[in-house]
C-alpha cells in the first residue's frame, strides 16, 4: 500500500512540475509569430510549423483585410505560476490537478 502511494506521489510530482513548467512557457511566450501568422499567405504554409505560437489564442482575417489576435493574458499566467509555485500553496494545486482528473473533493 505505501509503495502504491509513493508512486502516485511522484505521478503528481512529475505532473505539478509539467504544469509549472509549460505555465512558466506560456507566460514567456512573444507574440511576434502570432504577428507573422496573420500576415502569412498560402505559400508561406509550410513555414507554420516553425512558429511559436503558444501564446495565441485566436486569430482572425476578414475578408477586407482586418486583422484580429487575441494572446493570453500573461499577467493572469504570472500569477497562477506564482501561486501554484509556492509550497504552502501546495493544495490549490492539487485541487486543480483532481478537477481536471474529475476527482472528487
């Protein structure tokens, strides 16, 4: 049984640094190639996949030519990371991490 609990520990522990680390990412991200998608034409297609474009959320292009992007809010980022990074603080995360499992409290 404690071996059982031992391994689930370090499943959450990987778990709670992926979290932290892809939330420390996305509050770096830029948003020049968000910039760049929006003025992309077809040829330059294949060019996509070299973009970073984590920190986008929607992009939009009408038809007369407005462009519309709309980025995470890195604020907000900031502070979750700074939230969830703090040990005494390790309970909220564990209470996100069970809602996105569909744990019961």
């Amino acid at each position: 049984m404690g071996e059982h609990r031992d391994e689930v520990e370090g499943e959450w522990t990987m778990e709670r640094q992926k979290i932290i680390s892809d939330l420390r990412r996305l509050a770096n991200s830029k948003s020049n190639d968000a910039v760049k998608l929006a003025y992309f034409t077809q040829e330059d297609a294949d060019r996509i996949d070299d973009l970073d474009l984590r920190g986008l959320v929607e992009l939009r292009r009408s038809g007369n030519g407005t462009v519309e992007i709309k980025l995470i809010d890195r604020l907000k980022a900031l502070e979750l990371l700074d939230r969830l990074s703090q040990r005494e603080d390790d309970q909220a995360l564990d209470t996100f991490l069970d809602g996105l499992r569909g744990d019961e409290p």
